[in-house]
C-alpha cells in the first residue's frame, strides 16, 4: 500500500485501503504461485472470505464464506427495498422516522419476520456500508455461498433463503458490581483504560468483589463448553452466537454495529436463551447497574434465567446432531464438496 495519505487522498477510510490492497493485484499473483508450484497445474477453485470477490475478475471459480449472520446477509441482499423504504442513513441518523418506525417488524420481507426495521445491518459508510457492497457482489461474482450455520437454526421462512469475549473492535465499560467470578477477553494494549487498581482487586476477590480474570486471548469455544460458566456476556457477533449456543449457555448481549443488532435480537426474541441491551423492553444500555441485574438473572437458579439455560441447553444437541455422519450440517458440507 502507499506510505502515505497523499498517495490515495486525504480522508480515505480504512475500509476502503482494504479495498484498494485487495484490488491490487497480489490475488492474482498469488493463483499463478500455486500453479507454479503444483507443477504447472491450474488452480480450479478459490474458497475464500465473502470480501475477495476480486476474485471472480481472475478468472476463477469463487467460493464466498460468509462468516456473519446468515440472515444478515439475507438482509443486505434484499436491502434495496428496506433502505428504499426507511432511507439510507445510519441507524443512529434515521431520526423521527427511527423512533415511530424502529420497532416495526419486517413481516413484509419473507425471511426476515422476526426483525425489526432497527435492527437492519445498514449504515451510511464505513463497517456497515462496506458489508452492504459486499454482500450486494455475491449473487454476481460468486459460484455459491458457504455460511456457518446448520438446520433447523432458523425459522423455516428463513433456512429456505439462507440455504467471553466483545471480539477485538468493541468493549464494554468494566464493572464487578454483579459479584459473579469472571473472565474477560481484552487485548492488553486497551488495560491501562481499566480503573486504577481493577486488576488487582480483580484477581484478589474477596465477600465484596466478585473474583476475575482479564486475559488478552481465550481460547473461547472450549471455554463456553466448561461447565463452571454460567452466562456470556458478549457484542453478539456471529462467531460469539455459534460458540455460546455449542456450550449451551444463557446470553447477555450489547450489539454495536453491523449484524450484531439482529443477532441479539435473535437471542432474546427468536431463540430465548439470553437478554439484549438493544431490545424495546426498557432495558438500559451497557450501565453498571444494567449489567449487574442481567448478569445476576442469568446465573439464578429459578425464573426466567433458570428458563434461558434451560433453553440454550436445548440448542446444545440440535447443533451437536448436525455435525453427525448423517447430520444435516455434514450432509450440506459433502453437497458443497460435490
């Protein structure tokens, strides 16, 4: 990439560097190497990540992998008449119309039923418009799609169409006020931002403070299967989602952006198993005491947190099921082979 903003204009955003590196050629590049080195053979198929459809311009049969929600991306590929209908601006600019029309669900767009007009993965630039470009690529350059998912996961109107951490971009405020023992993800450069002695006071724990652990990486999966977990507070994205449901364990979730928004809808109102801090039954956002209340009803023992787990418990074999010699997830994968 050029050394500096000069190079590509002033105000270029980091979305659109992607772009440009990934249009750069070195794809290209890349696909004769391996020929080179199979001994002159041609590469017949490329399996890669949704945002390189550049290479569908090399000549290739493309593969995309969407790694988020697939009914985000049910909702970026008929996105032309949500946005035609609420406007293309960010969530946070929609404005009086966001306030009267926000809650209203999409039962006019088959697939998406379950949602609301908030809840849509659209923004004026940046992260959401970035995913928006492409997912509106896919039906053009790719030769199918693979999505993380399996059968039986979403509502029937929708699988016909779809066929302990807050990741490494958003984080919430810190707080020890629910007095359960915990373990938080964060990448250690964003430390120093933690209260004066929280690390320490973390790790003591005593009958006042809850005891807890701040790691910079957690081998999360295996972590939510452990049965000492009790709750998972998360930023709700897809891969968070799938790895909370394989440990069967109860959701608190604070989207922030992208698909995030329609995946915690997902938890608390489709699959039940957890709560949102995005949804319309006046919760507060990511407050101290908004989180300590959410975290203390999950780890209950009665009411509707005993409820929730026994619901993502639920969700535990449906998924375990699928990845069975004859489960519908391992049966998808060997059509995909063919």
């Amino acid at each position: 990439m050029p050394s500096s903003d000069d190079d590509v204009g002033q105000g270029t955003s980091k979305w659109r560097r992607m772009e440009l590196f990934l249009e750069a050629g070195e794809l290209k590049r890349a696909l004769e190497a391996a020929a080179d080195a199979a001994g002159g053979a041609t590469v017949s198929c490329v399996v890669g990540d949704a945002f390189l459809s550049m290479t569908a311009k090399v000549g290739v049969p493309w593969v995309a992998v969407w790694t988020g929600s697939p009914s985000a991306l049910l909702a970026h590929l008929v996105g032309d008449a949500p946005r035609e209908d609420i406007g293309d601006a960010p969530r946070e600019d929609i404005g009086d119309d966001h306030r009267t029309r926000g809650d209203e669900l999409l039962t006019s767009f088959p697939g998406l039923g379950s949602y609301r007009v908030r809840d849509l993965p659209f923004g004026g630039g940046g992260f959401s418009g970035g995913m928006h470009r492409v997912a509106q690529r896919l039906p053009r350059a790719a030769t199918t799609v693979a999505i993380n998912a399996f059968p039986g996961l979403l509502p029937p109107d929708e699988e016909s169409y779809t066929g302990i951490s807050f990741g490494r971009l958003a984080a919430p405020p810190p707080d020890e006020a629910s007095g359960a023992p915990f373990l938080w993800s964060l990448r250690e450069k964003s430390w120093p931002l933690l209260p004066p002695v929280f690390l320490d006071r973390a790790k003591a724990g005593n009958h006042h403070d809850s005891a807890g652990l701040v790691v910079p990486w957690a081998p999360q999966a295996a972590v939510l299967r452990h049965p000492a977990v009790g709750a998972f507070v998360t930023h709700s994205g897809w891969g968070a989602i799938v790895e909370g449901m394989s440990g069967g364990v109860p959701m608190a979730c604070r989207p922030f952006f992208g698909d995030q928004h329609m995946n915690a809808r997902a938890v608390a109102r489709l699959w039940c198993f957890g709560t949102s801090f995005d949804d319309d039954d006046g919760k507060p956002l990511l407050t101290r005491v908004g989180v300590a209340e959410e975290v203390a009803s999950l780890l209950a023992r009665e009411g509707e947190g005993a409820r929730m787990r026994a619901r993502a418990q639920k969700l535990q074999p449906m998924m375990a099921k699928a990845f069975e010699p004859d489960g519908g997830l391992t049966n998808n994968f060997h059509k995909f082979v063919r």
